[in-house]
C-alpha cells in the first residue's frame, strides 16, 4: 500500500479499490471461491451448487430519481447472484441507522426493498437493525447478501473471456451516476434523467437458457463500463477493442458530462450488463435482451482480441483508438 490511510479513493472501485483487495484482503481470506474475483462467490453445500454475494450501500442523497439507497441495496445483490449464472433466491439485510433519522423515510426505504424484491422474485428471510449515535453514520447504511442457485449447464467467470467473443452491452449506460449526482447537488435534469437501478434476474436466466455457452457476465457499477473491462481484461490476460460509436449514451447523460467533464464510459450503472459470447450466439442473446423492458437497446460493442493482453482499447468516431484505462479513484464518490 502507498498510502498509510484508507482513502476515498480506496471505495470507487478504481486502481486504488484494487490494490487494497490484492495487497490486503486477499493475502489474510484468499481461497479458491474468493480468487475469482467474481460479483459473486459460486460454492458447493450438499451437492447444491450456489451463488452467494453480499454488499454494503451508502449512497448519497438516499432518495434519487428512479430509485433510492433500499431499492439499490436489493437491486445490486440480486444482479450480483445473477451474474454469477445463478437464479436469486434469499436476501439478508442489515440496517445501520443514526440516532434521529426520520421514522417516514425508514418506511419509505423498508417499501421500496418490498417492491424490488416482489420483481425480482427472491425472499428477505432474516436481517439485523444497529442504531448509532447521532453523527456516527449518515442517515442510513444497509448491507445485503444473498443466495442463488446456479443454473445448470452455466460456468460465468472472468476468467472465460477468450480471444473472438463478442462483448454486448445491455443498453445506456451513465444513466445511475448521473441522476446520484443531480440529487446530490439539486440539479434540474430533464425528467429521462432517471437512475437504471433495476433487478436483472429475469433477465438474465432468460439469456442463459437460450444461450447457457455465455462465458462472462458482470454488470458495470463503480468505475463503469471502461473499469468493468479493465477487471476481465486483467483477468483474462486477453485485450479487449471496443467501439466508442456502439456504446449507448443518452443524449441528456452525454450533455451532463460535457458540460461537468465527466466521462460515460467511467460512471456507475445499476440495471446493465455486459455479456461476453461467441459470435455465433450473439444474434439470438441480443434478442433475448431486446424482448425484456431492461434490454431493449442492447447491441454488439467490441470483441476480445489475444493482445494487448490485458488493456482495453476504444476506437474512437474520427477513426483513431484509445487506451481506456482504471480510474486511480471515481468520478462521483458514493454513488452505491
């Protein structure tokens, strides 16, 4: 570690979030689940094959457009069992809570986790409630974990990603980041400004019956689509070329960027996913995708190449290609 203090930094999910992983967690918990790196950790319990993940969510402000901090906590957990090639089926949820916090928007939160779960199908059996005092959290943290079954016939890791997949994306991205940031700071945004939290479940088990070849799937959240790839490229030790003119942007997310100096390709999603496949299959995943509301604008971005082995390139519109590189830190810290 270069520095000798936990930083902001160290939670956006960039270079600094890597390095306190590889030079700290890893070395005290590494086994052979938790070496994957995966979304989730995919295990083994009586003959069951699992999917099990957990997350803590501490976004700021706790209500957004399109979502808040308890639609996101069961969103993010749900999207991580399934792209571990798991179906969702229970979640835990833990509340860390400051003295004083509205009792109103508590329901209002504990609502909206009831909501997400009933569309994504899964059961919160068990959780556990802290109060702290005043000025010791802000506002409200929650933790969830949760369990999946493992479809049969699936085997999603990182690690698959081979020279001639193609890389699909599952439509806009920058859409999260952006509406966090104009809660946070009271900015007037068209109302197609909205967060893309979503459970991704049904989604994905659709894809994965159709197409159970699928070798990866992550969904793109701190760090964004360019960080994402940066993790498999790494990863795979294989290089990665996609086209700046396919990614999908949203005009209004576009002007924001441009105007703020943010770039798309680094902001947090929360209802994407990139899917890694043969180019035999990848007309009839896009389909799948394109049948479901969360889906509908999905499309080819790139293709894995044997080198550079582990960077990604972005052919640009006039023609040129550019590393996209890892963020040391985020964009927009506290986004998740």
């Amino acid at each position: 570690m270069r520095d000798e203090r936990i930083l902001l930094a160290h939670g956006s999910g960039g270079k600094l979030s890597h390095e306190l992983v590889a030079q700290v967690m890893l070395p005290a918990f590494a086994n052979p689940a938790l070496d994957v790196l995966h979304d989730g950790a995919r295990v083994e319990a009586g003959g069951a094959k699992l999917a099990f993940t957990t997350d803590s969510y501490v976004v700021k402000p706790l209500f957004f457009a399109g979502g808040d901090i308890g639609k996101l906590a069961v969103c993010g957990t749900v999207n991580d069992l399934a792209v571990s090639g798991a179906v969702p089926l229970y979640l835990s949820a833990g509340f860390i809570i400051e003295e004083g916090f509205p009792v109103a928007d508590l329901r209002r939160i504990v609502a909206s986790m009831r909501a997400a779960a009933a569309e994504a199908a899964v059961a919160i059996v068990t959780g556990d409630t802290k109060v702290v005092e005043k000025g010791a959290v802000d506002g409200i943290y929650i933790n969830t974990a949760g369990i999946g079954a493992v479809m049969a016939g699936t085997d999603i890791s990182p690690l698959n990603a081979r020279p001639g997949q193609d890389v699909i994306l599952s439509g806009p991205v920058g859409d999260h980041a952006v509406a966090v940031m104009a809660g946070r700071h009271g900015l007037e945004l068209p109302a197609t400004v909205a967060s893309d939290c979503a459970p991704l479940g049904g989604m994905l088990k659709a894809v994965l019956t159709a197409v159970p070849s699928v070798a990866v799937l992550r969904d793109p959240t701190r760090g964004g689509l360019a960080t994402t790839l940066n993790e498999i490229a790494v990863q795979a030790n294989v290089g990665i070329m996609v086209d700046e003119a396919a990614i999908p942007v949203r005009p209004e997310v576009r002007a924001v960027c441009d105007i703020l100096g943010f770039d798309p390709l680094y902001l947090a999603n929360e209802g994407k996913v990139i899917i890694f496949v043969e180019s035999l299959h990848s007309e009839k995943v896009i389909a799948v995708l394109r049948s479901h509301p969360y889906g509908r604008e999905a499309r080819v971005i790139g293709r894995v190449a044997a080198a550079p082995a582990g960077q990604v390139g972005l052919r640009t519109g006039i023609g040129g290609v550019r590393l996209l590189d890892m963020l040391v830190g985020d964009q927009l810290p506290r986004i998740c």
